[in-house]
C-alpha cells in the first residue's frame, strides 16, 4: 500500500466519522491500527477495538454532560462546615470520625 492511498483512506475516515458523528474513531484509528498490527489481531478484532473505544468515550461525555445539566452542588468538606451554626454538632467529634472508622477497621481486620 503506498503512501497516497493511505492518505486518502485517512481522509475518507475523517469524513465519514464527521458524517457519523464518531470522533473517538478518527481520533484512535490508526493507533489502533498500529496496536492492531502488531499484536497480530484480525480485522474484527481491530474493528471491535475502535468500535470499544468510541463507546467509552461516548459513556463517558454522556457522564459528564448528565452531571453538568444536573447543577449539583459544590462538594464541601468538614472543615468548611459552620459549627457556630449548629451548637450540637461536636468539631472534636467531627474531625475525629476519619480516625475513628480507620482504626474500627484496622482493629476488626486483626481479628
């Protein structure tokens, strides 16, 4: 296969992953080609591999998107917490419970 025709095999990749609306694919084809040929892999072993990688990644934007729409709040740790505001609520106590639940665990799994 000379160079011109891999040049435009590679065009028609872009184009028809812009058609289809896969860029994982145009962006991991021919890495995966190349894994592809030098792990001896068939051609539908190689085509499953691409068609892995455009899922995932497809999974994982449907994720973040789903997580950014959901307008969840900021994450807040202990020491943000206003304990002025809640009298009952113990800071020593608190603070100490990571300690506590590491050492429940250390002390169970001696047993």
């Amino acid at each position: 296969m000379n160079a011109q025709s891999v040049a435009l095999e590679a065009a028609t990749i872009r184009q028809q992953r812009k058609l289809l609306r896969m860029p994982t694919i145009a962006a991991q084809c021919t890495q995966l080609a190349e894994q592809a040929v030098r792990e001896r892999r068939t051609h539908l072993g190689y085509l499953e591999a691409l068609l892995q990688a455009e899922l995932e990644e497809r999974e994982q934007r449907l994720i973040e998107r789903r997580i950014r729409e959901a307008r969840l709040p900021r994450m807040k740790t202990l020491e943000e917490f206003e304990f002025a505001r809640n009298p009952k609520v113990s800071p020593h106590r608190c603070m100490n419970l990571p300690r506590a639940t590491t050492s429940r665990k250390q002390s169970r799994s001696s047993l």
